[in-house]
C-alpha cells in the first residue's frame, strides 16, 4: 500500500520509459549490462591430472557475461579436443595453450598465460 493512498494526494507510479500507468505499462524488463570481451581477462594455465594427463583450464571469464557453452564449442572444435565448463572455469583436454591463447585474443578478451 501507497503512503497516500485513497487521500487526495495520491499519484499512481508512472513507467520512466513510456510513461504508463506501471499497471498497464507494457515495456519488456531491461537487461543488465553485458561486460565486453575487452574488459575480460581470461586467465590460461596448464595442469597435470591423473596418469599425467595434461589439461589447458581457462578461467577469470564471467557465467552473467559470456555464454560459456557456446565459447567452449568454438574453443574444442578449433583445438580438436574435448571439454568441459565447470562451476567457474573451462577445461580443454590436452595441452592447447597458443591454440586457446589466440582464438580469446581474436574475439577481443585480454589473455594472461600462467603455464
């Protein structure tokens, strides 16, 4: 309930879009700002996993501004390799650094190498 509201001084909130009533506004809901690949460090390292398996894990790229999935398909099929997204990081098997290093820097992110 309104602070005014049945009194003589009660004004309906207004849309800031399209200036409706919010009742009948009819705007889609804003989507939050998307970060840009430019102001994204993806931060490339290369680990040993069980019976000396190398694996290229690339992390720092955020889930709300990336769809992760998608990069990840274009990532294995340019490396030739399998993978997998995890809670917060991608994993390519086998070592593919330069391949990572340069298909990131391609689509705009900035890349810092640890291994």
């Amino acid at each position: 309930m309104r602070l005014f509201a049945g009194t003589p001084f009660d004004v309906p909130p207004r849309c800031d879009r399209c200036g409706e009533l919010e009742e009948a506004c009819n705007c889609p809901p804003e989507a939050a700002p998307r970060l840009p690949p430019s102001k994204q460090t993806a931060q490339l390292n290369l680990e040993k996993r069980k019976r000396g398996k190398m694996v290229t894990v690339i992390r720092g790229l955020s889930t709300a501004d990336n769809d992760l999935s998608a990069l990840l398909t274009d990532l294995k099929t340019r490396c030739g390799a399998g993978g997998s997204v995890k809670e917060d990081h991608l994993e390519i098997q086998g070592d593919h650094l330069t391949t990572v290093d340069q298909t990131l820097s391609g689509l705009g992110y900035r890349v810092r190498r640890k291994g």
